[in-house]
C-alpha cells in the first residue's frame, strides 16, 4: 500500500462546470503524476510534479491545471469541464531509492463523468 | 503516433501454461521498461521492471525479456493462474523535468486465464 488516496472517487458535474480532484499522499515523496485512461488509448500523462510549487505539462495537458501546495497534496484541476474529459484519472507517485528505481505506483483512481 | 504498442488487445491462456505479452516500442531514448496489472475498478499495479542495460529481470512467476535491437520487450508468466487474469500494460520511461518519470503507456493487453 502506497498511500495514495483519490477524492473524490467518483463525480458527475455538466458541462462548462470548473472540477477539482484531490490526490494525497502519506509517504512524503517527492514526485507526483496525474494519468487519464480511456479505452483504446491506455493511460497518458497530463502533468506531473516534481516538488512543492514545482508542475510541467505531460502529453494531455490542454484543458487541466495543477497545483502542489504541500508535498502530501496534488490539485488537478479542471477549470471548464468538457464531455471529452469523462474519463478515469489516476494519481500516480515515484521516489529515488539508492537504485534509482523508477516505479510509479498508483492510487484507486477518480471516474469522471461530464454531461 | 504511438511510441509502445501493444499490438494484442487480448489473450487467452490455459491455466498452467505458459503467457507471453508482448511490447514494441519505437522511442530509442527509453531507457526504463515497467509491467502494470490492472484489475477493474483499480489502479495500476506494479508487476516488474527492466533498465535497457539488462536483458531480462525476472521476479517469482514473472519474467521480463528486453531485445534493445529490435525495440522489443515481453512478459512471460509460468505458471499462469487464475487470478493473474487482468490488462497488462506495458510503460517505458521518457526525460522530463526535475527528474521525474513521465511514462508512456500502451494500450494494454486482456489476459484471460481459462481453468
């Protein structure tokens, strides 16, 4: 158990409506992730953090914004939901051991629906 | 334009025997190669990894092969069992900044045990 919990887990909100959703952590690491899965297209990377107040842009990135805070706390926040962000999103974190490794482990993940 | 494919959306085994998903990926600047298992309604979880100076890592039941010629990876799962029947998804990791792993999915494969 990594520690990650999502909120909410599950949301239904209209169109042209801003969303947030939470993801925390209890482990102190340093790295963030925020994913979307749709079917057909696997998971992709919309932004990323790699420490407090520290964000970039992953590969879907067009319509969300993030926020870091705190170390324990990622915002990925849609600011005028579209039907084309129903999706499932993940919350992802990874850390540095001695051996570099570079595992992400993820939380339960947030199902989004957009009407 | 997808950087790792998996080309087999599914995958049906005998329970006992021996499964082998397979990766292509076309980005020669991975250098990390991860395996998630993924059951419905839950997130990714992390199975097994290889660093692209190795050619295999195994771990238990599971194997991973990396051929870096052909841009080539598999998981080979012996004995399969029941419960390994999940969606597997094959992730590699690119640079991005601060040190943090952006991954890059495929879209995943259906391994179904049957008894």
């Amino acid at each position: 158990d990594a520690g990650i919990t999502q909120s909410p887990r599950h949301k239904v909100t209209e169109t042209g409506t801003p969303v947030t959703l939470r993801c925390h952590q209890t482990e102190n690491h340093r790295y963030m992730y925020w994913y979307r899965q749709d079917p057909g297209h696997g998971l992709r990377l919309i932004h990323y953090s790699y420490g407090v107040k520290d964000t970039d842009k992953g590969e879907v990135s067009d319509g969300y914004s993030v926020s870091r805070s705190k170390t324990e706390d990622f915002l990925l926040t849609l600011e005028s939901a579209t039907s084309s962000q129903t999706s499932v999103y993940f919350c992802a974190i990874s850390e540095r051991g001695l051996f570099a490794a570079y595992e992400q482990y993820f939380g339960p993940g947030t199902r989004l629906t957009v009407t | 334009d997808q950087q790792v494919k998996q080309n087999s959306p599914s995958l049906s085994v005998q329970e006992g025997r021996i499964s082998i998903l397979n990766c292509d990926y076309t980005n020669s600047m991975f250098d990390y190669f991860l395996w998630y298992k993924k059951y419905p309604a839950e997130g990714p979880t992390f199975l097994i990894s290889i660093s692209s100076i190795k050619d295999k890592n195994e771990d238990g039941r599971f194997t991973v092969f990396l051929n870096k010629s052909a841009k080539h990876l598999s998981l080979h799962i012996v004995p399969s069992q029941p419960g390994d029947s999940a969606v597997y998804f094959c992730a590699a990791r690119g640079l991005t900044r601060g040190g943090a792993d952006g991954l890059t999915f495929g879209k995943g494969t259906h391994l179904i045990i049957q008894p």
